[in-house]
C-alpha cells in the first residue's frame, strides 16, 4: 500500500487534550491513517504503551505498515464499539491513561472511489467502513421502502427534501437497482429544487445512508458509557464529532456524566454527593481559520474533552 501522510483535524488540539504521560496507556480507537497516533507514539517511553483499534482493513493494514515492529504498540482490528472487550482482553479496566475517539469517515475512504463513499467520484455503491461484513448501500438500498428511506434521509441526513428524494430513489429502484455513487447522486441531484452553496444536492443523502448502514449513531451512544470504565481515575477522554447527531449524543453524555447522580434538584446536596463521573475540560473547541484553509474537510469538526473524576 502506498504510504500515506496524513495530519489529522484539530491535531494540536487533539494531542494537548490527551496528555500523554512518557508511561501512559493510550487508545485511540479510531485509528484512520494514524495522524494522531503518529504524535501519541512520541510522546510514549518504553514503558508506554498504544492500542489502535479500527474496523477498515485498510487502515489496520496501514498501521502495520507503520508499527508493526514497533513494541509498544498493538493493532486491533475491531469496531470502536468493541472497546470494553479489547481492554479487558488485555487486562486493562481502569488502567487507560486517554481515549480517542475520532468519529465520522476519514479521507482516505472518501477518496477512494471503490469504497462507495464519495457522491464526486464514481464507484460501486459500498459505503461500508468494514468490508468484510453487512449490507453495502446498493444492497440496503433493494430492501428499503418509502417510508423507512424517507427517515433515514430526514433524521441522518437533516435534509429537507427527504421525502422527494427518498420517492425518486425508490422509483429508479423499481426500474433497475441503483448500484454506483454516480447513479445515486445524480438521481437526488435532479429532484432538489435548492442548492446550498459550496455544497454538492447528495452531501446529506450519501451521509444519512452511511450513517445507517454503518449504525454509527447507535455505535456511538453504546460506546461512550464504555470510556467510563476502560479509563483510569484521571484519564481524559477525547472526542472529534463531524455531525450535528454525534455531537448531541457526545454533548449530552458529557454533560449528564459531569452532572452525577439525578437527585431531585430541591434537596441540599453537595458535588460530592453527587459522585459526577466525568469533568468537563474546557470548552468545545472548532478548527480554526488557518485550519480550514489547509483543509476545508475539517469545517464541521467539533473537539469535546472531559476527564474521569476521582472518587
């Protein structure tokens, strides 16, 4: 595979909010093409130690490229939803120093046509982050009917012309399958009456329909609660969210961790007695100007930190 160099979205950032000690353990559970585990690594000793976990062959192929014979580190392929088995496999609950979390697509993926991401570049219609298992969206595509397409574009997608679109999609179906991305996008490009500037008419189809067959939503809310358990007291957890819907369930879930237990708001209690398990470290942060013009990608990022409490 060719080599590839990747700086990864609010990276400064990202590295800073983990505070990786020289003997640290370190998940970054959302491996990509390593741009944030390449700064991790450095900041690791030899008693340091780097899990990378991704479900993309590619990218676990590309890890192995880059640390295989590295002995500090470990490449897990798995889905970052499996978290709390790989750490505890490995004897490690309540021992993790930081977690990464990186959510969304990477751009490898997208700008790989034969992975079916990209409404821009044509190829088969996949859209799977792991190849290996599941429905790929020309598949999901066959199966699903007006009703259920239109709420995954609407709800996923927070697009507008749900329902006109989700119609077109099934009346090409009924005629031929829609099998590549070019199909799909021309197909909800010509029944969009609106453009947004600067952004393609199948931008928040193609997302709605990655996220659904991905269950990224559904993986995310189950993960969090995870972090709680694999971190140690101390241990910051970090999180990148590219879409509105993940950064609401992120931002609720910090918030109700940093709350504590609900006890009814009129009775005099102390923070303690609350026992919050998470702090909140800052506040949210977005790239910022100079980021963007070096990488437009990188727009909708949302960087949100917080710190498992000590008890």
């Amino acid at each position: 595979m060719a080599a590839f160099e990747h700086k990864s979205v609010l990276h400064n950032e990202v590295i800073d909010a983990l505070q990786v000690r020289h003997d640290s353990v370190v998940v970054d559970a959302t491996y990509g093409r390593g741009g944030h585990a390449k700064s991790i690594v450095r900041a690791l000793n030899g008693e340091g130690r780097l899990i990378v976990i991704d479900r993309d062959a590619d990218a676990i192929e590309h890890a192995a490229d880059n640390y295989g014979d590295d002995p500090r580190i470990e490449i897990v392929q798995a889905s970052f939803d499996e978290l709390i088995d790989v750490i505890a496999n490995r004897n490690l609950i309540g021992a993790v120093g930081a977690i990464l979390f990186d959510f969304g697509v990477s751009s490898p993926q997208l700008d790989n046509p034969a992975r079916g991401f990209s409404f821009n570049k044509n190829g088969p219609l996949d859209m799977r982050m792991d190849q290996t298992c599941g429905q790929t969206a020309a598949q999901w595509l066959q199966d699903i009917d007006l009703e259920e397409l239109t709420r995954v574009i609407k709800i996923y997608g927070e697009e507008r012309y749900a329902r006109r679109i989700a119609r077109a999609v099934i009346d090409r179906q009924q005629a031929s399958p829609i099998l590549t991305t070019e199909e799909l996008s021309r197909i909800v490009a010509g029944v969009i009456p609106s453009r947004e500037p600067g952004k393609h008419p199948a931008t928040r189809t193609f997302q709605a329909i990655r996220i659904a067959i991905n269950d990224e939503l559904i993986k995310i809310e189950k993960t969090l609660p995870m972090a709680l358990d694999v971190l140690s007291p101390g241990g910051r957890l970090v999180v990148i969210s590219f879409h509105s819907l993940e950064d609401r369930i992120v931002k609720r879930f910090f918030r109700d961790q940093s709350r504590g237990d609900p006890f009814p708001p009129d009775l005099p209690v102390t923070t303690d007695m609350l026992k919050p398990s998470l702090k909140l470290v800052g506040k949210a942060v977005r790239p910022t100007e100079d980021e963007l013009s070096h990488n437009p990608r990188a727009r909708s990022a949302v960087l949100r930190v917080a710190e498992k409490m000590v008890h």
